[in-house]
C-alpha cells in the first residue's frame, strides 16, 4: 500500500467530502507553484505513451476528468502528478454557486460517489482570467488541456445555444480542445439538450461564429441514454464533424446502491463500468469518430478493456479519488501494453 491509500485516505474520508475536496485543491493551487515538489512526492514516474487524437499531442492517454478542478486553479499540479491530459470545467457563462449541500456523498463499499454539485463554479470571465494569467507567466502545463462548457442555471433552454456560445467565445484562445456539456443530471433540463435538435443547434452556433473550425468540439453525453437516441447523437456528431465524444458522464441508475443510503445526484465509479463500456461498444458499431472513455476506469483490467473496444484516450476521477496518484502509473503502463 503506497502513502495515500494507507495514510491520506483514511484521514481524508473521515472529513466531509467536499470539505476535502475544497482542503486538497486548495494544497494543489499551492503545488502548482512548485511543481517539481508534487512531482517528487508523486512517487515513480508515470512512463510515456504518446499517442495523436483530433490532432492532438497527448503524452500518455491517462486524462483527468471535469468536475475535479471545475476553476483551472491546479493545472501544473495535474501534470507533475502524471496526468497526460487535464480536463478542466464545468465552466459556464455566469458565475454560479451549484446546489445546496450536502452534496457529495461517498459509497466505499461500490467504490463510488454519488453527486449533485450543480456545476458550481467561478464563471467563465474569471476561470479565463486565471488561464490568461498562466499563459501569460509561461508557466502553462506542457501537457493537453481541455475546457469543458455547460449551461448556466438561470439561462432558459431555449437561449442554451448563445450561453454556449458566450463561455466558448471567452475561452477560445485558450483550450487545446473544448467539451460540450449536455449531460449532467444535476441541472434541471440539460440533458434535454442531448436531443438532435437542440444540441445541433449549439453545435452549429459555435461553428458558426469560428468560421472555419480550428478548435477540436467534443460533446459529453451520458450513460443513461437509449440505444436509439445514442446512435442518433453519434450520427449528429459526424454530420458536424465533431473531433470526438467523451463517453460518460454519471448514471441515474442507482441500482447498485442500498435504499437507505442513496441520494439524489449522478452516479460515478465502479458501479458505472459496466454501462459506460456498452455505450462505447455502440459508438463503435456506428463509427470510428474519437472516444474519450470515462465512467468506472480503476485499474488495468478496465482500462485495458476500454482501449481494447476502440477508446481512444481514458479519463478518471472517482478512482483517482479511491486510489490516489499510484492509479496513473496503473493505467498508464497497462494502456502502453494494450496499444503497442
């Protein structure tokens, strides 16, 4: 057992959640200034397995999730931890404080979480402020990172498409690739936007107004949709020459926890496993558009089996969470065996 699962875990799950949450990002801001000390306290390097998608250079295909660092505050920390990519967001147009707490809520029994955070975050002018400021002290973390955009609370459904277009339009210079985020469960009405129609229409939006497109769209879908409305978003994806899917986000099937104890919120970790990789088993009958695999990756076995059903770059979070830096090393040697 290495010094977090036998020292910090303990200590940290006997704190509130998000309490810790706030506790630890708050230590990796700090660590952002002296990267070479998170490096050495991350142990053994995590080895590189370069690999190109939607263009883009990634060292290793180990990436971090959004929702961990939802203000871009740690960006160097994640890269001397060994992340090959950082995902950072959700980001929206207008500052907003998320749902109220308690809101995230542990399950180590499942080796999950479940939350309803309700993308709180600092807004889209202060998040590119503090991305601006990186760039401009040259201290931008040498590795991919990705901006991913949601809607903000207050905006109506049917002004979605333009508060889309507000956070994309601050943040363009600034992402090597940018996410659309119709899929959280946690703000009311924003999977409707999964639909055809309405995610066409932000879609075509942003692309509209970047001419020429030169930034690589993804768009994160969720694990609870149906077969047919999955390959419909695949076929979208592809008539809009999007760069690529992220596949999932949380599930409200919370079948795998007991009554008593569930709450209301989307559902990550090794309960989502199962799901996330049929939903990757039918983009790939439909296509071969990129797919970044999320949702229940934890260790080789899971993260072998994603690549080996065609992901083409993986993205963690609550294992993180459950297993500290030495999961990276974990995934990012056995995905280096799997695609040589």
């Amino acid at each position: 057992m290495d010094l977090y699962t036998s020292l910090l875990r303990p200590l940290f799950f006997s704190i509130d959640p998000e309490e810790v949450h706030e506790m630890v990002m708050g230590a990796l801001e700090i660590g952002s200034r002296m990267p070479s000390l998170v490096r050495l306290m991350a142990g053994e390097a995590v080895p590189r397995s370069p690999r190109t998608v939607a263009g883009i250079e990634f060292p290793n295909p180990v990436g971090l999730a959004a929702g961990m660092d939802k203000n871009g505050v740690a960006l160097q920390a994640w890269e001397a931890l060994g992340f090959g990519f950082i995902e950072v967001g959700t980001i929206t147009a207008k500052a907003q404080p998320g749902n109220p707490k308690p809101r995230l809520f542990r399950y180590p029994g499942q080796q999950a979480l479940i939350n309803r955070m309700g993308f709180n975050n600092d807004g889209v002018d202060t998040v590119a402020m503090r991305l601006e400021g990186l760039h401009a002290s040259g201290c931008w973390p040498r590795i991919p990172v990705g901006l991913n955009i949601g809607k903000s609370k207050v905006t109506p459904a049917d002004e979605a498409h333009l508060d889309y277009l507000a956070s994309f339009k601050r943040l363009h210079a600034l992402g090597d690739y940018f996410v659309i985020n119709v899929s959280s469960p946690n703000t009311p009405g924003l999977r409707d936007l999964q639909s055809t129609a309405a995610l066409g229409r932000i879609i075509r939006t942003l692309r509209d107004w970047e001419g020429a497109p030169n930034r690589p769209l993804f768009v994160k879908i969720a694990p609870d949709l149906a077969e047919e409305d999955l390959i419909a978003v695949v076929e979208l994806a592809e008539r809009e020459k999007l760069a690529g899917i992220i596949a999932t986000n949380t599930t409200l099937n919370h079948s795998s926890i007991p009554t008593p104890r569930d709450q209301t919120g989307g559902l990550s970790g090794a309960p989502l496993r199962q799901r996330a990789m049929e939903v990757l088993q039918i983009i790939r009958k439909q296509t071969q558009i990129p797919v970044i695999a999320s949702g229940g990756i934890s260790d080789a076995d899971s993260a072998s089996q994603r690549l080996a059903a065609g992901a083409d770059l993986l993205q963690v979070y609550t294992a993180f969470i459950y297993q500290g830096p030495g999961l990276l090393r974990k995934l990012a040697v056995s995905s280096r065996e799997t695609l040589i």
